[in-house]
C-alpha cells in the first residue's frame, strides 16, 4: 500500500487511516461517517488525510480543509484566529486530526475547528510497522486454493538439462536510493 501511494497516489488495498484506527479509536477519535452523523453541537475529534485545502477570498481569511478516513470525507472550517494558532500544521501536514463543534444546517454538515494536531508522523509510521496486513484473497487465487495444474517453473528449474537463462527468476525491483516506506499524500490547495 505504502509503494501503492509512492508510485501512483492511490492504492486498491486497504485506506491508510485504516491501518491507524484501533489507535485513533484508542484516542478518542472519530471516523468521519461518525463525526458527520452526529448532532448538531457536539464535540468531537476527528483524524484523516488532507485532500483539500481551500482559503477563498471572499471568506475573510476561513479556510475550508476537507479530510478523508477510510469511513468517507468530513468538511472542516477553520476560523483565521485559529488558522495563525496552527498555521505550521494547516499547511504542511499530510494527515490532521480536528477537534471541534459540529455544526449541522439541513444536510450540511461541518465540523468548527478550536484544534488541530499534526499526524503525519503516525502516517509515515505504516512503513515501518511489523504487523502483518494481510491482503483479501479471491476466488482465483491459487496460493489458498492451489493451483489447477503442476507449476512448470518449477518442473523447467529442476531438470537437469536447466540452464541459468532457462530457469526463471524472480525480478528485483529493489533500489538502495529510493525510500518507500512513508505514505505521500498529494493534497490540492486553493487560494
């Protein structure tokens, strides 16, 4: 997932909130389907990644972050008093978490920020982790199921007339340079 976000800035697997949630739920922390369902007025934190950042003119120096977690997308609104108090965050962090008052008019619903608290490094962290992240497997898999005939590479790799060029190997895509171990998130900002 991690090479996923690096090479093409999205990925088929798993979100990359998800890989954090038992520990964002530990803190306290909402998903952004929950955050948006709840009442109007309450409190509540959530965490996601930044798709977009938005500081329109006409809004007096309110800016409009929108964050998305595995669950879906939360509109934030950011006052300017608390922009210039987390102006570092607002504008270089990937992934934010937003502790806030839900204001609720029909069915718009944002979230009215008083905190924010930089995430990135919890993002960064997912490379790094031992634990497994094991991939869901489908009806043609055949390293669960088996494969339907013999493997013929293993067959053309142990006759003995199997040259090096004849035997496949594996390719080797590994790069010493080239660090893959930190989810990149593209965001769009708009002024």
């Amino acid at each position: 997932m991690v090479e996923d976000y690096s090479h093409t800035g999205l990925s088929l697997r798993r979100h990359p909130v998800a890989f954090l949630r038992a520990g964002l739920t530990k803190n306290r922390i909402r998903t952004c389907a929950e955050a948006m369902a709840a009442p109007n007025r309450r409190w509540t934190e959530i965490a996601g990644l930044v798709l977009v950042r938005q500081r329109p003119g006409s809004a007096k120096g309110t800016m409009f972050i929108t964050l998305e977690d595995e669950t879906g997308i939360a509109n934030v609104v950011v006052w300017p008093k608390v922009f210039e108090a987390h102006r570092r965050i607002i504008l270089s962090a990937g992934m934010i978490a937003a502790a806030g008052r839900i204001q609720r008019d029909g069915e718009v619903v944002h979230l009215i920020v008083y905190r924010l608290t930089d995430l990135l490094a919890e993002l960064a962290s997912i490379g790094q982790r031992g634990e497994a992240f094991p991939l869901p497997h489908g009806r043609g898999d055949e390293f669960h199921r088996g494969a339907p005939m013999s493997d013929l590479r293993a067959q053309v790799a142990d006759s003995p007339q199997a040259t090096p060029a004849q035997t496949p190997r594996p390719r080797d895509i590994f790069i010493p340079d080239l660090r893959i171990d930190a989810v990149k998130v593209k965001t769009r900002d708009f002024r």
